[in-house]
C-alpha cells in the first residue's frame, strides 16, 4: 500500500493561543501536518512556498488581513489551497474570502468540529462552507438576480487596500512608511490616489469604507 504525504499546512492567525489550539487539531491526525505559522498576513504571504499545500488564514489579522493575504498567495502561488477563519459570521467577509480564492470559509467558534473537513475538502478541490453561509450565497445570488446586478470588483489595488487598512487602524503616514519600507511621500500619493477612486475627502470616511470592505473589524 503506497503512503500518502500529509498535506503541509500554513497557519496564520494573529493570537499564538488560537495557533496553539488549531495546530494540536491539525497534527493529531496523520494525513496533516503543519510546517509554518504565521503571525499576520504579510507574514503569511512570505511563508507560502512551495513546501505548502494549504493556508490557513484567520481574516482579521494586523499589517494585511487574512482576505488581502489570499489574494495575494492566490496570484503568486495559485497551487496553493485556501481556507479562511474567522469569528464572524459575516457575509461581507465570506463574499469577500470567496472573491480572494479560498475554497471554504470556517467559523472559529466550531473549528474543532470543521476545520479538519474543511481542510480534507479543499484538497480535493470540493468548496466548504458552514450552513449559515450558504443561506448568505443563495440569498446573495438571488437579490443580485433580481437586481440585475453583478459582483463588484475592487478597484484599488492591493497596495492601495493595504495603507487604506493601516489608515484605519489609526497609522500616521511617517508609521505606515515605515511598516511598508516606502517613503511618507510615497504613502501620501497612494492615499490621495485612493481618496480620488473612492471620491471620498478624510480619514474618517476612509474608516468607514474599511469597515464595509472587510479590511477592518467594525
């Protein structure tokens, strides 16, 4: 009988406690394994290499949020499964997660029960989802229906999203250079690009438009 390598997992969530936890779930059993942690999403994107067959991201982590870490693992290593976590049964986050490339979408609060279906699905290519977010999607899709209308694309970039995150977690410009490694000149072009594309005027609004995005928790 020929042994199957365990699937390598990347885990990223901003709470060592969570990780701990989540980590003694996946190793116990012996088709999974855990090769990396991560402490946030940009932290995340650099760990996900070739020695990883799946990511786990919690959604609202610091410096790049779980969703933006998706996108982002997504473009440069699409081999790579995804799966999201969060606290939140929010439909924006799932819209959002499932926008971003990741197969499921699993609530922290039943993890234990989930998580290792949903980890066993995305390796073979099958969606997961709690049931409170499929009613979302078909309710989704049938208001858009009627509406006639689309999905909406994001229309900034990922650079963008990333200063418009730290913006809303109150960064001042000279902070947000600093964590990205830019210059405050630089930071403060994208944020009047940004303010232009969303036809928005301060800080204020760019919050709540962090919060509607998912970029931010409320």
């Amino acid at each position: 009988m020929i042994s199957l390598e365990p699937t390598r997992i990347l885990l990223a969530d901003d709470h060592a406690l969570v990780r701990r936890g989540l980590r003694l779930i996946l190793d116990a059993e012996p088709d999974l394994t855990v090769v990396a942690e991560a402490g946030n999403g940009a932290e995340a994107v650099e760990l996900a290499d070739e020695g990883v067959d799946l990511a786990i991201l919690d959604i609202a982590m610091p410096r790049m949020t779980g969703i933006q870490a998706a996108r982002e693992i997504s473009r440069r290593r699409p081999e790579i499964r995804l799966l999201m976590l969060s606290m939140y049964d929010n439909e924006q986050y799932l819209f959002e997660s499932l926008k971003a490339g990741a197969s499921g979408y699993v609530l922290k609060s039943v993890a234990d029960r989930d998580l290792l279906e949903a980890c066993r699905a995305a390796m073979r290519g099958e969606p997961f989802l709690y049931p409170g977010a499929i009613t979302a999607l078909i309710r989704d899709h049938l208001q858009r229906d009627d509406q006639g209308e689309g999905l909406p694309a994001s229309i900034l970039t990922p650079r963008e999203e990333e200063i418009v995150k730290l913006i809303a977690e109150g960064h001042s410009s000279k902070e947000i250079a600093d964590l990205l490694v830019i210059s405050v000149k630089t930071v403060e072009r994208h944020r009047a690009n940004v303010l232009g594309k969303l036809g928005m005027r301060d800080r204020l609004e760019l919050t709540r438009y962090a919060i509607r995005a998912g970029l931010v928790e409320p």
